[in-house]
C-alpha cells in the first residue's frame, strides 16, 4: 500500500502532473493507493469541486483512520525527532503509515525523513 501526503492529492487533480502520472503507474502495478484521515482531511479544506472529489475517491482504495495507538505513536514521533513545533500532523501521518505497513508518498521528503530511522518507507 503506498498512502498519499496531501500535497500529492492536490497534484493529483491536474491531469498529467507527475503525481497524476505516477499514481496511474502504481494503480497499473496493482499497488493499493490510500490516504490517512489526516491528509484527507487537510485536502478537503479545499477549494475543490465535486468532480475532483468524486475523482480521488474512485483512486482511492481508502481514507485510512486515526486511533488511539496512532495517537500515542505519534506523540513519540514527534518526541523522538525533535519536538518540531507545527509537525505533529506530519507526526499523525507518519504514524498511520506505519501503522498500515504503507510506504508514504509525499513532496515534503525534507519533513518526513526523519521519521525514516522508525521505519517510514518514503516513495516518489
């Protein structure tokens, strides 16, 4: 499963961006493709119209949940990597891609790198 950083969702919405292009690559492959609540929640701040919606959520295998122990994971990572102030939703994406055993695909590889010495596979 590879699970998309909100940035790649947005990308995605114009036709034949690199990440358009990329992901209909990994969907070919048979590769799941997901978002965390999180990213999702952020994309749909918008603005996006209804086709773009309807778009990515026919892409999308799932919007992957938050719980507790992502909450907790979380909470470490962003203890463990060096209390960066205004990254702990990078922390809670981080950790529901572990969690789910997902590579994560983003274009902020500078803010997710350091989450790579606890097991965050990144792709792009």
């Amino acid at each position: 499963m590879i699970q998309l950083d909100t940035n790649l969702l947005i990308e995605m919405l114009r036709a034949g961006s690199q990440a358009d292009l990329q992901v209909r690559r990994w969907l070919r492959d048979s590769e799941e493709i997901a978002t965390s609540a999180i990213a999702w929640g952020e994309f749909l701040c918008g603005p996006l119209g209804q086709s773009q919606l309807d778009l990515l959520r026919e892409l999308l295998s799932q919007v992957v949940s938050i719980d507790e122990n992502d909450a907790v994971e979380a909470a470490r990572l962003f203890n463990d990597a060096g209390r960066r102030r205004g990254t702990f939703q990078d922390c809670l994406i981080a950790a529901v891609a572990l969690r789910s055993g997902a590579a994560l695909a983003t274009r902020n590889n500078a803010d997710f790198s350091r989450f790579e010495k606890f097991g965050l596979q990144l792709v792009g």
